[in-house]
C-alpha cells in the first residue's frame, strides 16, 4: 500500500518548504515601471476623456446641436473657465464648496462613527432606529433643504444641516454592515485577552470592520457633495458667497449655457479628485493589509 505521509524526510525539503511559505506571506513591494503606470492607470481615462470631447465637438461641427443656448462647444466653456482663472474667481468656487463640503463630512464622521457602534452593540436601539437610518439613506439629500432653510435661515448652518442628514446615514450603516462581518472568533479572541468594552471596540472591532467601514466613508462623501450641491443651487444667498452650486444656479438664470458647463465640470472634477486623492488610496491600503487587493 502507498504511504500517505507527506511530512519532509530531508532537512533540505523542509527547509525548501518554509521558505515556500515565508513568499507567498511576503508583500511584494518592487515598484512597478512608469510605462506601466502610464498606460494601465493614467492613459485609459486620459483617452475616455479625449473621446467624449471628440464626440462633444463633432455635435456642434457637423451642426447635429447647432443652438450654442443649449449645448456650447468646449472652446466656449475652456473661455469660460479662463476667464474665471483669469479674474481670480475660479479658486474661490471652489475652495467655498470643498470647504464646506470637508468639515461637513468631518462633523458626520464624528456623529455617524459613535452611532453606527451604538447600533451594533445594542440590539434594541438597532431594532428601532436601523430602519430610520436605512430610509434616510434613501431619501433625496434636496428633499431637506426646504425645511432646513426655514429652521436654521440661509447660512452655513443650513448647509452643513444638509450635508449632515445625507452623510451621516451612509456612514453609519457602512460601519454597521462591516461589524456584522467581523468573525466572532475575533471577538472572543479579545475578550479572552482582556480586550472588552472600548478597549474592545478600538483594537478589536473597528479594525476588523475597516472594510465595511471605508466603503461607508466613500458612499458618505458622495452623499455629503450632492447634499452640498443641492443646498447651494436651491439656497442661493449673496452672504454665502458663489460655490459651484451658486455658480450652476447662476449660470441657469442667465441663460448661460457655456457657465452651467463650467459649474457641471468642476463639481464633477472636485468630485473625482476628492476620490482618487483620498478614499481610494485609503480603501487600496487597507484591502492590500488584508491581502485582498488582487494586484494586475
């Protein structure tokens, strides 16, 4: 009969085998190439962007759209753009929305963190307020803009009432949904080392939900910039200074579509740049920590 043992005669082979095993936990860090850098990360959108203004140009130089009030051509709305640039007004746009739309989500992120541990620890406060929060998520950020106007008054406290109501369900239920995906052999494992109660939930729980967490961290900015942008177009105030969503607004009342262009670009680049600048390299860091970041 053929043995079935697989345990490593030769000193040799056992040696062969460990060091097997100490490759595959090792993390690769050798840096990959420029050229591949440039041509799997930064030339796809580059060529994505390059198509749509080609497709944008050919509507107006083939005269498919050859009303310049509803769609421009994009040398108008770059003349616009340079024009801002030029006057000192384009940085001031943005800097007021992304402001506020940064200390918005950071005050969202200090009331949704606190309440989404509560929900997962608490049974009953879950079983009652879980639902309110999934139905808020749902609800459309514009929809509280009227009654926050009335409220608070066209102010900054109006727009961060917004921000706050649109962001702090996502985040909340993001960080839920990544406790309920933590083993309980990782809780039990803690406890067993003394870790219970906050010191628990700072060393146990909170990094084995990170996932969960970091993807409620995206899906609340997204809701804390339209949030923001909704705020802006319907509660424009001179006193509150000219955003991207005061830009887009004003844009719409002058029947000037090259300026509604320039406000729908720039909140759509904010949008991206806030992205790719920091919860994507943050979501990237802690999937490679995990080895579930499967690398091209």
């Amino acid at each position: 009969m053929a043995s079935t043992d697989t345990t490593p005669k030769d000193p040799g082979d056992l040696a062969g085998l460990e060091a097997g095993l100490d490759a595959l936990e090792t993390v690769q860090t050798t840096r990959k190439p420029l050229r591949h850098t440039l041509t799997q990360k930064v030339l796809p959108p580059v060529v994505a962007v390059a198509l749509v203004l080609a497709v944008w140009q050919s509507l107006i130089t083939f005269k498919i759209v050859d009303d310049p009030t509803k769609l421009p051509a994009p040398a108008d709305v770059w003349g616009v753009l340079e024009k801002a640039w030029l006057q000192g007004e384009l940085l001031g746009y943005i800097w007021t929305s992304v402001s506020r739309g940064l200390l918005g989500f950071c005050l969202a992120l200090l009331i949704a963190t606190p309440l989404g541990l509560l929900l997962a620890r608490v049974k009953l406060i879950r079983a009652a307020i879980g639902p309110i929060l999934s139905g808020l998520q749902s609800l459309p950020s514009v929809a509280w803009v009227p009654p926050a106007v009335i409220w608070l008054g066209l102010n900054n406290q109006m727009m961060y009432a917004v921000i706050l109501l649109g962001a702090v369900p996502s985040i909340a239920n993001g960080l839920l949904s990544g406790v309920d995906q933590v083993p309980p052999l990782f809780q039990r494992a803690g406890r067993t080392l003394g870790a219970t109660g906050i010191k628990g939930t700072w060393h146990i729980t909170l990094p084995a939900a990170l996932p969960g967490y970091v993807a409620g961290l995206k899906q609340g900015w997204a809701f804390s910039w339209r949030s923001l942008m909704a705020a802006e177009i319907i509660a424009s105030f001179p006193d509150l200074g000219v955003g991207l969503g005061q830009l887009l607004e004003n844009g719409r009342n002058a029947s000037d579509m090259a300026m509604v262009f320039e406000a729908i670009l720039l909140i759509l680049t904010v949008g991206i740049a806030i992205d790719l600048l920091i919860f994507s390299p943050l979501e990237r860091r802690v999937l490679r920590t995990r080895g579930l970041l499967v690398k091209s």
